[in-house]
C-alpha cells in the first residue's frame, strides 16, 4: 500500500475496509479476532476520513471494555 495511508486502511476490488484486530485480552469478550467494516467508498480521501472516525471509536469501545 503507498505511503500515506492509514495501517487500518485496506481495498478490496475498488472498495476500502477499515480493518483492525482485536487484543487477545479482549476476544472472548468481544467474540472475534478482528474487525472489519465496509467504508462504504471508492474514492481514498472519504476512506481516510472514515477510516480515521472507525479508529477512533474503536478505540473507545476497547477502552471501555478493557475495565
């Protein structure tokens, strides 16, 4: 992937993915290793900006689940 693309960043085809794994500690409760979502674009500018609001609530939810 070029630079200046986010790590959680990835094309399928034409369409990008936020894709992004889950800690260990965290599996059982979450119930997967990964998570993957659609980002509903082809265009790379609107996939870094959905990407970055998919990461940042990811990181939300596993601060919230980590306690």
């Amino acid at each position: 992937m070029p630079v200046g693309h986010p790590n959680n960043l990835v094309q399928r085809g034409r369409v990008y993915y936020f894709r992004r794994a889950v800690p260990y500690t965290l599996w059982d409760r979450v119930g997967r290793r990964e998570l993957k979502a659609s980002l509903k674009t082809t265009e790379l500018a609107i996939a870094k900006l959905r990407c970055r609001k998919f990461s940042n609530r990811f990181e939300q939810l596993i601060e919230t689940r980590s306690d």
